[in-house]
C-alpha cells in the first residue's frame, strides 16, 4: 500500500465508519395487541342506509361467514405509527446505501418521479373489474410496452400477467409441458435441461411441474459445458431453461448452437433473462432462436425491487407460442385496446387478474425516458462499472474472480475468498457481516456455494465511480482487518440492528415459523 493512495484516502470520498443503524426491541404487531384498543372508530350505519343497502352480511351466503372474528392485533393509531416507523430504521435498501454487494438481483435507483405516476388515482384508484371502456389509458400503457420489449428482446408477444422471475418461469415451463403435450409427446418427454450458475427457480419449477431436471456444470472456462449439452438430450428432452449472462457474469458467446442442439432434439428453449441489466441493446433472445424469454421488470427496467414484491416477470414468445400464453392478452386493433381471453391452446392464468399494473407503469416510463440510445447506454455503463469494480477486487489480498481463464464478465461477477479464508479463517459470512458497519448491503445471492467462498457483486448502472470507489474502501479496510486482527471481523456487525445468524435451525422445516399462527402453533406443539 507505501507509495499510493488507499481508496478510503481517496479525497472524492469517506468511508462512512461512524455509521450506527437503530436498534429497537420491537415486539412483532401481534404482541402489540391490546383487547378493545382502536385505531379508527368506524361511524354506526344511518338507518336509512340500512334500509336502502341492508346490514352488509345478510347477502352473503352462509358458508362464506366467518364463525368468529380474524384473529388481527387491535392496536391504536399511535402505537401502529411508533412500530412501523421503528422498523423502518431497521432496513438498508437501494434508496438508503450502496447495495452493489446484493448481487444477481439487479438493485438499481427508481426514478421518483415514476413514484408520482404509480400514485395518482388514475392509476391508484384503477379497479380490475372495471370496463374495459374505462381503462383505455392503463390498457394502452401495458399494450405500448409489450412492444416496446418485443423490440429489446425479438419476440412477438409479452404478457405482464406473471408475478415475478419465478412466476414467469412457470408459465416457460407450462407452455413447454403444453406444447409437448399436444405434440403427443407429453409423457415421453420428461426431462428439462439447466445448469448449475442459471438461476435455481430455472431447476425448481421444472421440478415442481413434475419434470426430472439435468443439471449442466460448467468447463475450465466457466461457460456451460456444451459436450455435456449433447449427451443430455434425447427423445426424452421437452425444453432447456437457461441463464446468460449466468451468475458469474460470464456471457456464453455459443448459446445459439446451445438452442440448436436442443431444438434439433425436439425441445423448446426459455431464456432466463433476469441478468439482461448489461445487454439491453446489444444482445436479443431472438437472434439466439430462444422460443421464449422473461425480463424482471423490478430489476432490468427500474421497478422497485420490492423486497419480494411487488414485481412483474414480463414473459415473452415467439409468434407459434403466443396461443399458449396466459390469458387475456392487451390487443389493438387500431381504434381500441381490449383483453384477449380467446387463446386456443392457453395455459390459463398464473395469478388474479392482469397483473401488477404499478410495475408496469414504472417500467413503461423509464423505458419512454431512456429511448433506444439510453437502454443501450445503461448496458454499456453497467458493465464498465462491473469490470472497473472487477478490477480493483482482484487487486486485493486474499480475493479472486471464479474461472479466472475467463476475464471478460457482463453485468456482474462471482467472486471467491478462498484464499482470504485459507490465511485467516475469516468467511465470506464474517466480510458480509463486518461491511454492515459501514451502512453497506450484504451479500446473500451466490448459492449453490460451487464457488468456494463465493460473493456476488453486481453495481449496475446507478451508481458513480465515487460510489464505487466508497464500497470498495470497505472491502479493503475489512480485507487488512482480516489479516491483521480476523476476531474483530468475525465478531461483526457491531453497529448494525442486525446480531449474527444461526444457519443451522434455516436447514429445518420443522423450525421454521413464517406467520403468527404457524409460530403459535408450533409454540404449543413444543410445549
């Protein structure tokens, strides 16, 4: 280090080491509940209301009513307030810090303006029920940016219906067993081909369709291993799902003879397309023979992430698929937008109603705001930003690239401190937890753990050399701890509301309590 600046010198910057998140013992809502506590005092029905519309209950047939009251917390406006204001002092978002470290998930800055679209009651107060007459604005919107993502990605069709990447795969993966289906192959055809860096909802939903999944691994290269291709398919092959980038952030330049193979096979070929954030513009599912393909549209195109939701998996075909698709479907037919609910072959519905229309509307504007010029420019800075941070890790001690024979990475890269952990007995949990400190976002995308030690770092196109440069101050100073005293970086976070994770009881169904009843349940079980 004699004889340079340290990036946490750097005078563009300063490493936020004085960061120190809140940390409240909040009880969950449910523990706040307080018997005949109010937080709104809803006004008596006038009888004349009664009498025009009846007691509310009476029309509702008997075996939908309740037997007693939902067991929700009563709690009064003040305390309901002071809970969820404490809680929100507890997170880290894209809004809050540099979260380049959240990897393969594509967290990215949300134009607020977009916010001020997504709540005006033209689009709030939209009901899905509503005539068609009605919501020609909204139906227009979703009808635009359909074509707006046949242009980007080559395909003929797009529906916003799926609630996610997974819930996009789902329809990949019902179109395909459809498709076989009425080929009369249905039953004979029973396998779907992944690989091990795709994402593993690729894998899992195959599998929950009923599929027997083979699992691609990748050669010195890092690239999946196209000989492995060809000894996996057979009359028993009905379609590939396939990531690329991968989540190395490798790009497989040979992914056209990939979809040859299996289409020569009598497979259909979905591309998972959550990772596109450094190929908007310059690559396209079409060009690659792909029958299908997804975007995240709370990721690739500025949505909000959501924590889990709200998001849209936007899932497009190629013009003999799109009977298969989800129905309705948005048409045009020049005086008139209107849902298609007339699909031949459709899959049905993969959720209630359309979809998530928020989401598409903030997609929709970003998309109207970037034009053609700027989608290919938010690929070209986020992959100059990726490789620059690619750069500046490999220079440190103890750190390395995966499939180093490969040097060229897309939008991100899967990292490793083997070597770190090898010298110091430091883990790449023990680095995750010490960044926190600093008010940076953890790492927690990269499993399987193929890669020894592995963290994902993708920084997109939103954030500046500076705040590259500030997270990456961050992984030095932790890396020199690591060396020079590991104790401390193992026995972080020290200023963060979050303590240290026990994995094990994550490994046991029968721990794990996701609702208030299930923790109540189980409660009592173990009593």
């Amino acid at each position: 280090m004699s004889g340079r600046k340290t990036m946490e010198n750097n005078s563009t910057f300063k490493l936020r080491e004085k960061f120190h998140q809140a940390k409240w013992d909040e009880p969950i809502i449910f523990e706040l509940h307080t018997p005949g506590e109010k937080g709104v005092l809803v006004p008596e029905v006038e009888q004349e209301i009664q009498e025009a519309v009846g007691d509310g209950i009476s029309a509702i047939p008997e075996n939908m009513r309740r037997k007693s009251n939902p067991a929700l917390p009563e709690v009064s406006q003040m305390r309901v307030l002071k809970h969820f204001l404490r809680l929100s002092q507890h997170t880290l978002g894209a809004d809050f810090n540099i979260d380049i470290g959240q990897g393969t998930c594509t967290m990215k800055y949300s134009p607020k303006i977009n916010e001020t679209f997504v709540r005006s009651p033209k689009a709030a107060a939209i009901h899905p029920c509503q005539d068609q007459d009605t919501v020609q604005g909204a139906l227009e919107i979703i009808y635009k940016l359909d074509s707006f993502l046949q242009e980007i990605s080559g395909m003929d069709k797009f529906t916003f219906q799926p609630g996610g990447g997974a819930a996009a795969i789902l329809v990949m993966v019902s179109i395909i067993q459809k498709y076989q289906e009425l080929r009369g192959e249905g039953q004979e055809r029973d396998e779907i081909i992944t690989t091990i860096f795709s994402h593993p909802s690729d894998a899992a939903v195959a599998a929950v369709k009923g599929y027997k999944v083979i699992t691609l691994y990748p050669d010195d290269l890092g690239l999946p291993d196209i000989e492995a291709l060809k000894k996996a398919v057979s009359e028993k092959t009905a379609g590939l799902l396939i990531t690329n980038p991968e989540d190395t952030g490798i790009f497989n330049s040979k992914i056209q003879e990939f979809t040859k193979i299996v289409h020569d096979a009598g497979g259909l070929c979905g591309y998972d397309q959550a990772n596109a954030n450094g190929l908007l513009g310059i690559t396209r599912a079409k060009e690659a023979d792909f029958d299908m393909c997804f975007f995240n549209l709370h990721k690739s195109f500025s949505s909000p992430h959501g924590c889990g939701g709200p998001a849209t998996g936007a899932l497009g075909v190629c013009e003999s698929l799109i009977d298969y698709m989800p129905i309705p479907l948005v048409d045009f037919d020049g005086n008139k937008y209107s849902l298609n609910h007339n699909l031949s072959h459709s899959i049905g519905k993969v959720r209630g109603f359309y979809g998530v229309f928020p989401a598409v509307l903030r997609a929709y504007a970003w998309v109207m705001s970037m034009g053609a010029e700027g989608l290919k420019e938010v690929a070209e800075v986020a992959v100059l930003n990726n490789n620059y941070v690619m750069k500046k890790i490999q220079e440190l001690k103890g750190a390395a690239i995966s499939y180093p024979k490969t040097q060229g990475r897309i939008e991100q890269v899967r990292y490793t401190w083997e070597k770190l952990t090898e010298d110091t007995g430091v883990s790449t949990e023990d680095i995750t937890n010490r960044m926190v400190d600093f008010g940076f976002h953890l790492w927690s995308s990269h499993h399987p753990w193929v890669v020894p030690q592995p963290f994902t770092i993708e920084p997109t196109e939103s954030y500046s050399k500076a705040e590259l440069d500030e997270y990456l101050a961050g992984l030095e100073k932790t890396v020199r701890e690591a060396y020079e005293d590991p104790d401390k970086v193992k026995n972080a976070p020290y200023q963060s509301v979050s303590h240290k994770i026990d994995h094990h009881p994550l490994d046991d169904p029968e721990k794990w309590a996701v609702t208030w009843r299930a923790y109540l349940k189980k409660q009592k079980k173990g009593e």
